[in-house]
C-alpha cells in the first residue's frame, strides 16, 4: 500500500512562503471542519432557512434531500416498504374490509428539536442530542433523526393506528453500513381499554391503568396494568414476528431487552442472519406521558421503528449501503420486478480496485470525527471514500494528531494509483486551507 502521511503538496504550501500561515503558529479555528458555518441561508427543498451558530448541514447531505428513494418505482427501499405495508394492512383490517393501519410517506423531514427530541421525552443531557450526531439547519430547525419524530403529532391529529416512511439524517462514519441519509419506517398502534378486554382474563373487570397506590411492577409504567402490558405486549412481538417471517420466511430470532425514552418495557428484535445476530428493530410500549401529552391519556399503545436499507441489504445481499443511491442501470435493473415479492438476489457487478492513503493532521479546538468524516464528503464527492478509519492517536504537549486511512475508490471502473494520489493530494490541500496542519 502505498502511503503517504505527509502531503508533499500540503507541506510546500505551508512552508512555501505563501500566504498561509507557518506550522508553529497555525491554529484552526474552532470547528473549522464544520463548512456551512460560513453560510446566511441554507436551501433546502426549494425554500431558504437562515443559518446560524448551529448550523451544520453540509452540502453533500442537502444534495439528497430530494431523491426520495422509498418512494421511486421498483427501488429495493421502495420495495420493501411496499412489503411491509401490505403485510401490515393485509394483517389488520377494521370490519373486515378497510386496512386499520393508514400510511405515510411525504412528510417533510424538516422538523423542530421539539418533535425529534422534547416531545419524545429525550432527556436534555441525552447523548442523541449532541450536534456531532445530528444535522442542525438552525438553532430552532433539524432534519429528523429518526421517524418516530412524527408519533406525537399524527396521534394529536386522531390517528390510532398509523405507519410513517421516511429519510432520516445522521452524523456518522464513512463504510459500507454507514451513510448519513437512510430510510426508517416507524408504527403506532393505539387502544381504548375495550379493545384490549377480549383478550383479559375476566373481561368484566378488565383495567389498563393501575389503581393509585397498588403495588409497582418494576417491569412496566406505573400507570399500567400488568395485564395490559401483557397484552399490548404479546400484540407487538406476535405482529413483528409475523412482519419478519414475511420478509426473511422462517428464520431464527431473539428478543434483546432495549432502552428508548419514549418507550417502556422496550425490546430490540435479532434474527440470525448469515450465522450472524443482525439488530433489525426496535420497539416497545409508548410512555403514557407522550400519549397525555398527545391528547389521548386515556389510551395505551405499542410502537417500532425498522431501517429500511438494513433490511433490504440482508434481504437482497447488496453489500455496500451507498449503492441504494445509484443511478447504474446494473443496480437498478436488478430491481425491476412485476411482482414484489419475488426473491432477488442481488449480483455485485462494481468489484473495482481501491486504494488506500494515509492523512495525518492536528487537531483544531473542538475536533470532532464526524465533523472531519463531513468535510471529507463534501470536499470529494459521488463518495470517491470507501472507507475512513482512524489508525493513530497521539499527543504531543496539549497537541492531539490523529491518522486515518482513506481508502478510494471509482464507483465504475478500477482507480490507478496516480488518481488515487491527485485525490489524496486534493483532501490534504483542502484539509491545509482551513488552517488544519497535515503532518
Ligand atoms: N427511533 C428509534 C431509532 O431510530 C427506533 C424505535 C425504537 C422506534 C422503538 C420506535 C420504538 O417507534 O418504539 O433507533
């Protein structure tokens, strides 16, 4: 391999006499890898938001924010969505006719912190919140994290029992699982106390809230009833059982005790996959306090949430999460079904050379890796970066460096090394000119 931890370009730039200031006394500024925080305003979908100190949307994330792949013809996200629906209305139906669950899939995911965090009981001090994590478009505006953000307000609006699809947003690594738009689906399914009745034990007396001062249950909210739970419980996991089996046919699974603010018991489903425990949702019975605060305290209710490209990567075989965004006609004729349910095993046609480089650089004040993983993305587009990964982490007095490996790659035909190294020399001169020093 063929590395190159000091950029010979980077390196004559800062020593070449240019305006550049000298390596003793560069400093970056403070989140300087942060590139829209020079920005007033910040276009997205078609409408202009002022930009302030928490911006942090970048370029190569609002490029995005209008394919809608869970909504285009015979895409494998569109596909699966299109399964879980069907199984999820063809399951439930209300008088025998008309699906009880209702869909939707074009809700802005322009929303407030309110929706994606408060209203869901996220504490202040959650680590969700954190602006590494997440992309702010300003102090008051997000794109939403995950679709659960919209339970609160579909149940204020009257809905019981609804599913919701959606591009979500989040600040992660570079590889081939990660990618900072990926598509969730989420479900709520609410009830009055008469219809859990008929499967109580003694309908007659059948309670969903618990008596003030009868004994706590550990296990469930306190305004519970541990028959109610039961209940609500056995409805959620036999439904996701069902869902999974639908999509994966009989397959092994575990239920993983889970942790969510806005869910209580929660649980987290595994199946074996590949001889491997593959996460594939979460779920769990919503906080009373969210239903109070929704309008509808006297109802109780299930809720999960699913990533659609985790699914349809296990489902398909696509090895590599960034090919869902491919306009190849090898990837998307794979695709081109009459009948959604037939087995697709997807057939790799892009197994190209990468390359990989080295970079090392100090850190400016307030380094945070997603920030310098952002940078990278915007700085070399159509994801020319397989893969990042920090390989060293030194100090030096009050001085931090790290080194990560780069490995690149073309997305249509192998990458030589001269190209390799004009596009490592290209991230170097760009990671200089915001004053961060390249080792
Ligand atoms: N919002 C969670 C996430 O993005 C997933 C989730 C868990 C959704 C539990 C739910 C739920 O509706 O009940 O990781």
């Amino acid at each position: 391999m063929n590395t190159l931890t000091l950029s010979r370009r980077a390196l004559n730039l800062l020593t070449s006499g240019s305006s550049l200031p000298t390596t003793s006394c560069l400093s970056a500024s403070p989140s300087s890898f942060v590139q829209s925080s020079h920005l007033s305003t910040i276009r997205l979908l078609g409408r202009d938001y002022p930009a302030d100190e928490e911006t942090n949307v970048s370029a190569h994330l609002l490029k995005h924010t209008d394919r809608l792949l869970h909504l285009q013809k015979q895409h494998p996200l569109q596909i699966v969505k299109q399964r879980i629906v069907e199984n999820m209305q063809a399951k439930y139906l209300w008088n025998n006719r008309s699906p009880l669950f209702s869909h939707y899939d074009n809700i802005s995911p322009i929303v407030t912190r309110a929706q994606n965090f408060d209203e869901l009981l996220v504490p202040g001090d959650h680590v969700s919140r954190q602006r590494q994590d997440n992309y702010f478009i300003n102090k008051d505006l997000m794109l939403r994290a995950h679709m659960t953000c919209h339970d609160s307000d579909m149940i204020r609006s009257g809905l019981d029992c609804f599913l919701t699809t959606g591009d979500v947003y989040r600040r992660d690594t570079i590889d081939r699982t990660h990618y900072p738009v990926f598509h969730q689906m989420d479900c709520v399914r609410l009830f009055s106390t008469w219809e859990l009745e008929e499967f109580a034990q003694d309908p007659k007396n059948f309670k969903a809230f618990a008596d003030e001062g009868s004994p706590a249950d550990p296990n469930i909210q306190s305004c519970h009833t541990t028959e109610a739970v039961k209940i609500m419980e056995y409805s959620l996991k036999s439904t996701l059982i069902g869902l999974v089996q639908s999509l994966f046919g009989r397959c092994k699974y575990r239920w993983v005790e889970a942790t969510f603010p806005f869910t209580y018991p929660s649980f987290e489903l595994e199946i074996l996959y590949n001889d491997e425990w593959l996460e594939v949702l979460g779920c769990g019975i919503l906080m009373q306090d969210i239903l109070v605060k929704s309008a509808v305290p006297k109802k109780v209710g299930w809720a999960f949430g699913l990533g659609l490209e985790r699914l349809a990567m296990a489902m398909y075989n696509i090895p590599d999460i960034r090919l869902f965004w491919s306009e190849d006609e090898r990837f998307l004729k794979q695709f081109r079904v009459d009948n959604i349910h037939r087995p697709i095993k997807f057939e790799p046609y892009n197994n190209y050379t990468s390359r990989a480089r080295d970079i090392a650089f100090w850190l400016p004040a307030n380094f945070v890796e997603n920030d310098f993983y952002d940078f990278v993305r915007d700085k070399l587009p159509r994801d020319t970066v397989e893969d990042i990964k920090l390989i060293d982490n030194f100090s030096k007095g009050d001085r931090t460096s790290h080194c990560y490996r780069l490995t690149y790659r073309a997305w249509d035909r192998h990458l030589t090394s001269e190209e390799a190294n004009h596009i490592h020399d290209t991230l170097a001169t760009e990671v200089t000119k915001i004053g961060g020093v390249v080792r």
